[in-house]
C-alpha cells in the first residue's frame, strides 16, 4: 500500500467516525428529549402497502451530483436548478400479501442537495393511489442507526448485503410517526398516523437499493 492510498484510507475512516458520531449524537438528543405522548386511542384500522426495491420503482430522479442511481438512467436530473435539493419516485405499491394494488408517488425534499445523510432530518410527501381512493401522507425522515453499517461500508468503497429492517419516520408527530393529511375515496376525511420502514438488503457504490419499503397505516377513523 503507498503512502498516498494510506492516507486516502485514513480519510475515509476519518470521515466514518465523524458520521456515526454525529448521527450518534443527533439520535441521543431526539431520544432524550422525545415527549412521551401516547398515540390516539380511537386508532383502529390498520392498513399496510409495500414496494420492492428496486423491481417496483418505475421512476427515480434529484439533483444530486453522486452517490444515488436514478430510474431509468435517462430520465431527466434535478440538478443546475431551482429543484436540486428535491427527489422525485414514482412506484408501485403492493398489498401485504404482495398483490399489486396502485401507485404511489413519494418526493422528498433536503436541507440542500449534497443528499441524504447521518445526522440529517428531510421532508417527505407521499400520494397512495388505488381504484378504492387515494392518501396524501406526510413524514419527515431520517437514516436511522441501525442502517448505518450499509452506508459506511459504501463510503469505505464496499457494497453491502445483509437484512437490516428499520425506521426512517422520524415525525412529525411527537410519537415518531407520520401523519395522515387526507384522502379520497374510502379514505375520504382520512387522518391518523403512518410509520415508513425499509427492510435494507444490500446498497452498493453505484447508489442501487435492495429491499422492501413499507408504509404502515394507522387510520383514526372507520373508513367508508
């Protein structure tokens, strides 16, 4: 090894550290400081959707200048505009059983357009569409810890395989959770809360994802 590859690796190395402990430190003030409000006891319906990645993704674009694939690998960037700082998807969505049941748009956006990372909270908006009405929910999210073994392993210039589920809601309910803005449909008046999991199964340098994201529901009310 030279000197100069050796010094490239202690970066790296450097830079892991200072992620894991700036992620370390933001989740201990979060968990310090989280008010310990129950959720609504009204909450009884429960609906679940999910989406493979990367089979169900029909389109995936930001502004992002690395790190982060897009779908297809064509389609038109983010990035030199006022947008740079935004991610677009376009999915399909599945049932618990996997059963395709609609489409759902999920778009995003960051406190700047270097991308996600450890330590950083983004917007996030989601539209679930089925024949049987559609949601508009809204989180924000974060990298949760227990994920951040895959991503040091892609900035150490490794890809990642394993099975890590985790959360990313990290609001904006008190609890954690997302929250339900309304809907059409049979979720016409809809409100309540949601929790966005994603089962992580392997990341690579080139930005592919592999596993299932979740989005589950908690529904307040009794839908039509």
């Amino acid at each position: 090894m030279t000197v100069q590859s050796s010094d490239r690796l202690k970066t790296k190395k450097t830079l892991l550290f200072l992620l894991a402990g700036i992620a370390l430190g933001v989740a201990g003030m979060f968990w310090l400081n989280r008010p310990e409000t129950p959720l609504p006891i009204s909450q009884t319906n429960y609906v679940e959707f999910k989406l493979e990645m990367a089979e169900d993704i029909l389109s995936l674009t930001h502004g992002f200048s690395g790190g982060m694939m897009r779908v297809p690998q064509n389609v038109a960037g983010l990035e030199n505009s006022s947008l740079k700082n935004m991610l677009g998807l376009v999915a399909r969505i599945r049932n618990a059983d996997g059963e395709l049941v609609g489409l759902a748009s999920e778009l995003e956006i960051f406190p700047d357009d270097a991308g996600p990372r450890p330590g950083m909270d983004w917007k996030t908006h989601w539209t679930i569409t089925t024949p049987e009405g559609s949601l508009l929910i809204y989180e924000t999210e974060s990298i949760p810890l227990a994920h951040i073994p895959a991503f040091a392993s892609v900035i150490m210039g490794n890809d990642w395989t394993g099975s890590i589920a985790a959360n990313v809601s990290s609001g904006p309910h008190p609890s954690g959770r997302g929250v339900i803005v309304g809907g059409t449909g049979v979720y016409d008046g809809a409100s309540g809360t949601f929790i966005e999991r994603v089962e992580l199964r392997g990341l690579t340098t080139r930005g592919e994802m592999v596993g299932t994201m979740y989005l589950q529901i908690y529904l307040d009310r009794d839908e039509k």
